[in-house]
C-alpha cells in the first residue's frame, strides 16, 4: 500500500474541480483503499481525492475514536443542510499547522453510490458533518481557508509559502482541538 502525496495549499491543483465517478470498479475501490491508508497515516479524519491529485468526486472518513468506521462516499450530493449552524476548530491536511473556527450548517443530509453503485443516504451532525462539508468543499475546489477573512487567509498563505521554501511545513502531528464536537 502506498502513501499519496498530499496538495498543499496554495498550490492550484487544489482547486480544480472533480469529475463524478462513472462506474464502481476496482480501479475506484483501489483509489479508495490508498486514501483511507494515506489519511490513518497522516492522522487526519478525513480525505477528498482532490487532495491527493485525483480529480474524482470521492472521499473517505473516519471520525470514530479508534480508527475503526470507515466512511467512503462517491459522488456526494448534499439533499439538505439545517438552518442551524455549528461553530468548529477546522484544520486540513492541506494546510498543515493551521486552525480557525469555521460556520457550518450542523446537519448535514448527503447521497452517495455504494461499492455495488447504489445510491445511500447519509445523515450527520457533529464532527461527522462538518467533515462531510469540509470533504465536498474539497471536490468543488474549495479549502477551509476559503471560509475565513482573506486577511487571516493570505498571512496562512505567505506562512506556508516561506515554510515550505525553508523544507520545514510541519506535519499534523495530533488532531486540532474539537471544541464542539462533543
Ligand atoms: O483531519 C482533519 N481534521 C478536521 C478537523 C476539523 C474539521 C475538518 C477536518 S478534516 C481534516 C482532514 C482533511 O484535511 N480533510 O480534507
Ligand atoms: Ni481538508
């Protein structure tokens, strides 16, 4: 199994759109199995293909304590998001080494294809649906970063920029504060 590179923001592959997932097959599967050993590997609780410069409409996720739920959505379509909003601590592994608090609507209501491609629906609240807008964000070239003040994003920018410039972009050593996850 092979760990993918990820993107690093503000690199412009990051932005591109995804393509939807035209059959299930096991090229998809194979792909999904590198993310889920990519993401356990780089701690992170989430993954969108995008990040991994594969510009299909799927992501991977495992909010659960002890790494053992994965989720997998293929071309997720939100059905219908709450007017209540939720207030998280967000990190990616896009922008390795920066946190802000980001508004999202709480619940969350998505189709996917299963492995056999039938279409599933998922409903979430919590971190799971922050994570699942936070993903879909991905596939429509779309950082968390994009949530925030321009200012605060530009000075994230210029950071990673000198960071990465000086080979020192911090790797995500442990999993941000979930504030309201609780
Ligand atoms: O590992 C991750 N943690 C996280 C914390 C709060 C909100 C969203 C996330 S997703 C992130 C992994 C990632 O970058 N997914 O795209
Ligand atoms: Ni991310």
């Amino acid at each position: 199994m092979n760990r993918l590179e990820v993107l690093h923001f503000p690199d412009k592959r990051l932005r591109k759109i995804a393509e939807p997932v035209k059959k299930v097959d096991n090229e998809i599967k194979n792909i999904i199995e590198h993310m889920f050993f990519t993401m356990y590997e780089e701690k992170g609780i989430g993954l969108a293909a995008t990040q991994v410069n594969i510009h299909k409409r799927i992501i991977v996720i495992d909010v659960s304590e002890n790494k053992d739920k994965k989720i997998f959505l293929i071309n997720p379509e939100i059905i219908s998001l709450s007017d209540d909003i939720d207030t998280m601590e967000e990190g990616c592994l896009s922008v390795p080494g920066f946190y802000e608090t980001v508004s999202r609507p709480k619940t969350v209501k998505v189709s996917s294809l299963n492995y056999d491609g039938k279409q599933i629906e998922i409903e979430a609240n919590g971190l799971l649906s922050t994570c699942i807008q936070h993903e879909i964000d991905h596939l429509n070239g779309k950082l968390f970063v994009d949530h925030i003040s321009s200012l605060k994003r530009s000075r994230i920018e210029k950071k990673i920029t000198k960071l990465k410039k000086e080979g020192a972009v911090p790797s995500r050593k442990s999993t941000p504060n979930y504030k309201s996850a609780i």
